[in-house]
C-alpha cells in the first residue's frame, strides 16, 4: 500500500496533473482497472465487481496526431483527443474500457478503441435511447443487463444485490459531497475557485470511489477551515457545455474578474447531481442515468404523444434544472460553450439561449476546438461579454 | 466637478492585428486627431511611436493625456495605458458617439470580422469571425495580389458592373484558385470583383443575421474604405449602411471617450489624483526610455 504524501487540495491537485497516478499504483497491486468514457456507463456495477472505474478524459496540451489514421478529422476532438492519447499508450494501466451510444462518435471510438488501440482485453459498448420515455428506460434496462454479463465474465464474479447495493450507496454519498462541495460556491465570494472545483472533480473520477469520497471530506473540511478566499468578484456565472476536463478555460474567465460559480457540464454537476434511488436494481439505474442525468443527447420531450406542441412547456421541461441553478447560486451570466463539431450540444444552443433571454440571463456562446492553444480569441470574447454587463 | 481634469485630453489606442490606431479627444468627448499605421511585428514599439505621433499632431505632451485605454488584439503590449478594454466595446461606443442612433454594426478588419448589437449606445450583444481570415481584410489583398492590383483600384473597377460573377469558395486559397480559373474561362475582371465582394459580404451578413440586423447600419474597418464593399454589403443586407469618414478609427475613438469617462469615474470617487501621479511616473521613465 502506498501511503500519499499529500492530501485534500494539494492530494486534488496531484492527481489532476497525474490522471493515472493511483490507479498505476493499485494495478500494480492487483486491482483491474475499467475506463469509461462519457457519463452513461453505470459506474457502481464496475465498483461492485471489485474494479475501478476511471473516467476517461482527452489531453487539451496534447495536439491530435496519431488519431487522423482512424479517424475523420471533422469529428468532436475531445473523442478524438481519448483515441489519439489511446493510440500513444497513454491509458496503458486500462484493463478494460466501457463506453455508450451518447452520440455517433462516442460510439464510434469504442470501436476504434477495440480494433486499434488493443491494449485493454476488455471493451463493451452499451446502446443508449436518446428519448426518456417509458419503453426506452426499459430497453436501456436490458442493455445495462448485458453490460453486467459481459464484465461479471470478465471479472470472474457475480453482482450480487448485497454488492450492487453497497456500491450505489458509495457512488451516492459521493454524489452528496461533491453537491456540499457546490454549495460552499452559494456564498459571494464563493469560497473555492471554479478551478479548485475542476481539479477536485477529475481528481475523484480518477480515484476508486471511497478514496474519492475520503478525498472529498478532506477537501470540504479544509476550505472551510482556510482563511484565504477567492475575492469577490463582479460577475457569477454558470458554464455550460460539454466536457470541459481542463482548468484554462475556468482561469480565464476568473482572470477576467468573473467568479463561475454553478456549471452544467459533464465534468461537473452533469456527473454528480443525481442519484440512484432505492431499490438498487438495474431499474434504478436505468432511471438514473437514462432519465435523471440531463445531457442533451436525451430529448426530455414534455410534448409526447400530444398533437399541440407547446414550445415554452417543451423549454421549461429541459431546462428548468438551469433555472433553479441560476436562483440558487445567484447567477448573473452564462457563458455557454461547446467543442467544435459537437452537434449534440450546438442544436441546443438557441433553445438555451433564447430560454435564459427570458430568465433575463445574459449569455454568450463560444466554440474551442478543444487545445488550450486556441483560447486567446475566447479570452477576447469572455472579456468583451464581462464588459456588457457592466 | 471635473476641474482636476478640465483641461487635460484623454487617449485611446487600437492595437489590430494589420493597421493601429490612436486617437485623443476633449473633456467633452471631441475627437482632437488620430493617427493610423501599420502594426507590424513589435507591438510595444509601435505602441511607443503612435502616441508620440499622436501628441505631435495634436500639440499636445503625455503630461497633458489624463488617461489611456488601449483595445484591440495587441491591447495587452501597450505599458502606458492605464486599462485595456477589448475592441468590441470600444468599436460599440466609437460607432455609437459617431452616429448615436445606430443599432447595428458590422466591423470587418484585417483579420477578423464582427458584428455588434447596441442599444442606447451600448454593446449588448455581438458575434466575432476569428478563426479564419477568410472574407476579411487579408482575403482582399490576397486578391488584390493575385490580380496585381492596388486595393482601392479593385473597389472601382467593381463598380463597373451590375452582374457579379458567383465565386462559391470563401477558404482564401480556394477563392484564389476560382478567381484565376474564372479569369481563364474569359469572365470580365469587374464582374468578378464584384463577386469577390458579394461573397465576403454574404459570409458576414450570415454572422449578424445571428443576432438580427436592425436599422441604422454602420459598417466600419479598414475594409468598409472599399467602395466596392460598401456596395455589396448593402446588396446582400438588402438595406442602406452608414460608413463613418475615417472608418479604421471607430475603436480607438470608442477607447478616448471611455478614458474620458473611466477619469470622470475615477474624479468622483476621489481615487484620481494618486493613480494619475504613479501612473504618470511609471509612464514617463516607459515612454521616455523607449521612444530614444
């Protein structure tokens, strides 16, 4: 057992620069780690088994070169950005990667992953519905069955109720604390940066789930503890997009004297809000990741089966989580962004917009092509937007 | 109120990524002189130069600016300024002192366009194009060399004609290839002059018709000095656009009057004689060592 040397922040911080560093250290030790990628592979039935899941994120300082020989360019190049690092040996401590239908590419690199990278013996892909409603729980039900024959297999060990059971409630009281951790950003000034928040969130997804959870208490206790705190600052904004797995874009908006305070990404809330409730069936997850994580790549339809479409209904049906986000933390822009080619996030965009127009919100789009080197335009526009709401 | 600064002038300067800009006005916000360059590749050098040009022109000395904001994409490499505001503020207040009424501006410059909402004088909203220099500043003069032609030849010979010639390409080096490739299949050089206009001004259009275009339209920029441009714009908006006289200087404009009113801020709160006294010294032994 190695013992860390470092601990909350620091220990946070640690791991954010070193995504694989506790995870080399348990594999040489015995454990199997499992990688997946995007927010739909049920994580507690990889713990239950016994395995680590370690959330599988792309590399904004690494340029996309070994990638272009099995894929297209014009594809999302945060998926490109996994594979690419895959193809380099970068994620050599993966036993095995899960991954899920979330969108066409998502899919796609699963299979990539299988036919080229070849280092994990083990690769599943889940299919997911993209609507929540009644059948589509039900089926992505039985693909969350097939997922669990498959790795149970691989793990060489039954899911027992008792076990799925305890790893819900882990993965559950993680869910909690980082929702503490958010709350200790209602205060103005917040008392943690967005940046701290980020490096804490990719710190946990890295961990097996009760070292993140240790991880997490430690973090909480300590920024309340610390005298130092962010400064006050003239705008609380919400970010909102996709995966965001880097803190460059967090430091640029809080240089240009804005605190984020609440965000709606994967690498955030996205991940932690919602939990699995009771019983701790397949059912349950199903629900939990098919119904209750809101990504656009699910259309929560309010409008199903009925012959009038109503379009502020349908919008206050997708978005109203945003709104008590924007109540709670008291928010007064948003800046909404997405990777380039991500049309999952950029068919929702007007909608959003147009939705937090009549919150009153301010807000502003931008598109990064997923490399910290193509910011400095961004920088230009995150200021300019901070200037309108002087 | 004001008489700590009652007599002084205040300046703003536009750094771009091909032409700079400065200019000073009043304590009423009159615009004095402006001076225009190019850029080049040392920022802060030329930074140091324009505003001495600038005070020669206006007869004035850096004891007498009581304030500086600095713009534009070299904004950060100006030491004497004393805040950096970005251009899309600066451009909205310029165009907005120059004609109060407007809604709408399209600014297209060396190599970025974009496109600006304002309401009572104020950005509310705006739309860049900067990831690519196509349908700016650059795409022209790459034609412009292409064709050997001057700039401002280009804009007259468009003129000429009233069937522009369809260039479908907007990718600089493609449009390139077109261009040529329509040239030899015996298409009349104004015909598609005017095309090469009609296609910058549709990509933009495309950009502000994001944010609704209201009327009244200005159109600023070192492109918006091409006539031929002017007119295309107006063609493809469907509407008549106002161009400011000198259209290059509507950020550092927008930038002198800010500084006026970043002073007056600054006079009320009681907080401008001691930033004006460490500024003017740390500005002084800058500006002096470096203008040798």
């Amino acid at each position: 057992m190695v013992i860390a040397t470092t601990k909350g922040l620091s220990r946070a911080h640690e791991i954010y620069t070193d995504r694989g560093l506790r995870v080399r250290e348990l594999r040489k030790a015995g454990k199997k780690i499992v990688g997946y990628v995007c927010l739909y592979p049920p994580v507690e039935i990889i713990s239950a088994l016994g395995l680590v899941p370690f959330r599988v994120f792309g590399d904004m300082s690494e340029p996309i070169t070994a990638a272009d020989q099995v894929s297209i360019t014009v594809v999302c190049p945060f998926l490109r950005s996994i594979i690419d690092l895959g193809l380099k040996g970068k994620f050599n401590f993966l036993d095995g990667i899960v991954g899920a239908h979330t969108c066409d590419i998502g899919m796609t690199l699963i299979i990539s992953w299988r036919d080229y990278v070849k280092d994990a013996p083990f690769t599943h892909l889940i299919d997911v519905p993209h609507t929540d409603h009644a059948p589509a729980v039900d089926y992505f039900e039985g693909q969350i069955n097939s997922f669990k024959r498959h790795i149970e297999e691989f793990a060489g060990e039954k899911l027992t109720d008792d076990k799925l059971k305890k790893a819900c409630e882990l993965h559950n009281k993680q869910r909690k604390l980082v929702r503490e951790l958010y709350d200790l950003r209602k205060s103005d000034p917040p008392l943690l940066t967005s940046i701290e928040n980020v490096e804490v969130l990719i710190a946990i997804s890295s961990l097996p789930v009760d070292e993140g959870n240790e991880l997490l208490e430690d973090v909480i206790r300590e920024i309340k503890s610390r005298s130092i705190k962010p400064p006050r600052k003239k705008a609380r904004l919400l970010v909102w997009g996709p995966v965001f797995d880097n803190t460059s874009l967090y430091q640029l908006i809080e240089n240009a004297d804005a605190n984020v305070v609440i965000d709606d990404t994967c690498v955030g809330t996205r991940a932690f809000w919602a939990d699995v409730k009771a019983p701790y069936n397949l059912h349950a997850l199903a629900q939990r990741y098919l119904v209750d994580i809101k990504c656009p790549r699910t259309y929560r339809d309010s409008c199903h089966q009925e012959l009038e479409r109503n379009y502020d209904k349908d919008l206050d049906s997708r978005f109203n989580y945003i709104k008590k986000a924007i109540t709670d933390w008291k928010v007064n822009g948003a800046i909404l962004q997405s990777v380039k080619y991500c049309d999952t996030h950029g068919y929702e965009v007007p909608n959003l917009r147009h939705y937090l127009d009549t919150l009153g919100i301010p807000s502003i789009y931008i598109e990064h092509d997923y490399s910290e080197r193509s910011l400095a335009p961004i920088k230009t526009r995150v200021e300019a937007f901070l200037e309108t709401l002087d | 109120m004001h008489n700590l600064i009652s007599h002084l002038y205040f300046a703003g300067i536009d750094i771009g990524s091909t032409m700079s800009k400065a200019a000073v006005v009043d304590d009423e916000g009159k615009m004095l002189a402006y001076v225009v360059g190019p850029t080049g590749a040392e920022h802060r050098l030329y930074a140091n130069k324009l505003m001495e040009d600038l005070l020669s022109k206006a007869g004035l000395t850096l004891a007498d600016i009581a304030y500086i904001i600095s713009t534009g994409y070299g904004r950060v490499n100006v030491p004497f300024a004393d805040k950096q505001i970005t251009e899309l503020t600066c451009h909205a207040k310029g165009v907005a002192a120059l004609f109060p009424e407007v809604k709408t501006a399209i600014d297209i410059g060396g190599q970025d366009a974009k496109v600006l909402k304002i309401k009572n004088g104020r950005l509310v909203d705006f739309l860049t194009n900067d990831k690519c220099a196509a349908g700016t500043g650059r795409f022209l003069e790459v034609t412009a060399e292409t064709l050997g032609l001057e700039l401002n030849e280009m804009g007259r010979l468009s003129l000429q004609t009233d069937s522009p010639v369809k260039i479908n390409s907007l990718c600089t080096i493609f449009a390139q290839q077109e261009i040529i490739s329509r040239l030899s299949e015996g298409e009349l050089l104004p015909d598609i002059l005017a095309g090469v206009y009609i296609a910058i001004a549709t990509r933009v259009v495309k950009l502000a018709r994001q944010l609704k275009v209201e009327m009244p339209v200005v159109f600023t920029g070192g492109v918006a000095k091409n006539a031929g441009m002017v007119k295309a714009m107006e063609t493809v908006l469907g509407v008549p656009v106002l161009v400011p006289e000198e259209p290059l200087i509507t950020g550092c404009l927008g930038a002198a009057i800010l500084a006026r009113d970043e002073a007056f801020k600054l006079v009320q709160r009681g907080e401008y004689e001691g930033h004006r006294d460490k500024k003017l010294t740390e500005a002084r032994i800058d500006f002096g060592d470096k203008s040798k």
